[in-house]
C-alpha cells in the first residue's frame, strides 16, 4: 500500500512557507478567494523561478502537497521536503509510486500542486506535459491556475539566484475549471483534448494576470 503524503506535515510547510515569504519578499495575493475551501483542488503553477513552488506554498489558502522532482530530495532537504508532505517524482519515467500518492492527496480532499511545464523555463505555460490532464481527468479535481510574476525580473543583490530581498512578487488565483468533457473518458485522445483545454485556459489566466499587475 502507498503511504499518503502528511496533511499535518503540509500544513507545517505552509506556516514555514508564510514566515519566510513575507519575511523575505513583498508577496501581493491576488484572487485566493477563488480556491474552493474543500475537497480535492490541483494548482496549476508557472514555472519560471525556484521560489515559485514555495511562494505558492506560502501564501495559498490551503496546505499544499508539490509534485518536485527527485534530485531535489538529497539529504537534510529531502528528509526536511517529505516531512513537509510534499511529494517526490521521477520525471524521466513513469513514477507509479509518485501517481499513486498524488492520486492519494486528491481522494483525501487535499491540494496538488503541478507545474505543468515540468520543468522551469519561460513560465508562459507554452509546452504543457500530459500529467496535469491525467490527474485532473482521473480524480475529476477541479483546476486552479497560478500565476507567480516578478520572481524572474532582476537578480537579488546579496544571493543572485533569489529575487531582490523585499521585492514584490505577484502570485494571482485563477478560477477552477475543469479538464475533463465530462465523460470521464481517460484514452490518449481524452487526454490530449484535455490538455489542450487546459493551455488555453491557463494562457488566458496568465494573460489577464499579467494585465491586472501590469508586470
């Protein structure tokens, strides 16, 4: 049997995560409101920085449980990552026992978090992966696209990889949607008009986002 992800464990990342965002960074919030207050939620987050899974984590509403890749999990920081009941994937094969504990999030009514690009890049959403469209077909979980804005803008002055210190970075909620057509069908052809479903919607919520923080 595979051993669901800590709820107990994400809520804890989640209060690290604030203390540290706000501590660090301006975070501006906007339309947090939309996140359904329960049962099963994916967010779909661009990806264009480091600091965009563990901004997300700490200004959402809800405790947040993040697909992030294996060569993440080394030592402290994986001991440290899984106690905060986030979840570790192999992205270069088909991780069942990753599938299997992300499924388990979502039937336990938790939040799943994707970065749908699968790897950090532009963060425009332009080349989506398929996992996204399975998760959302398979669990029926509505969608939530994330826009995080301002992470990539200028280098920090003390630590380049990271952001300015205090500088304001945008995270904004979209509305949740659903991937599926609602047949609940989960061949490669349902799969695939899922996923182009989803890029519009998450093209047009980075659009408006965009345009709301004029960034």
């Amino acid at each position: 049997m595979t051993e669901t992800p800590s709820a107990r464990g994400a809520e804890v990342g989640r209060r690290i995560g604030v203390g540290l965002m706000y501590g660090l960074w301006k975070p501006r919030v906007l339309g947090s409101w939309r996140v359904p207050a329960t049962g099963p939620v994916i967010y779909a987050v661009n990806h264009a920085h480091n600091i965009d899974g563990p901004m997300v984590m700490g200004v959402a509403p809800r405790p947040t449980h993040f697909l992030i890749k294996k060569e993440a999990f080394v030592g402290p920081l994986g001991r440290f990552l899984t106690g905060i009941g986030q979840l570790k994937v192999d992205r270069h094969s088909t991780d069942r026992t990753a599938i299997a504990r992300a499924l388990g999030v979502l039937e336990n009514g938790g939040v799943l978090g994707i970065f749908p690009e699968g790897t950090r890049g532009e963060g425009d959403f332009a080349s989506l992966r398929a996992g996204l469209a399975y998760f959302a077909v398979r669990s029926g979980a509505p969608i939530v696209p994330v826009a995080v804005l301002g992470s990539t803008d200028r280098p920090g002055r003390l630590i380049k990889a990271l952001p300015p210190l205090r500088s304001r970075v945008d995270v904004v909620f979209g509305d949740p949607f659903d991937a599926g057509d609602g047949s609940g069908r989960r061949t490669r052809k349902a799969l695939d008009e899922a996923t182009e479903r989803i890029q519009k919607q998450l093209t047009a919520h980075l659009e408006n986002a965009r345009r709301l923080t004029g960034r």
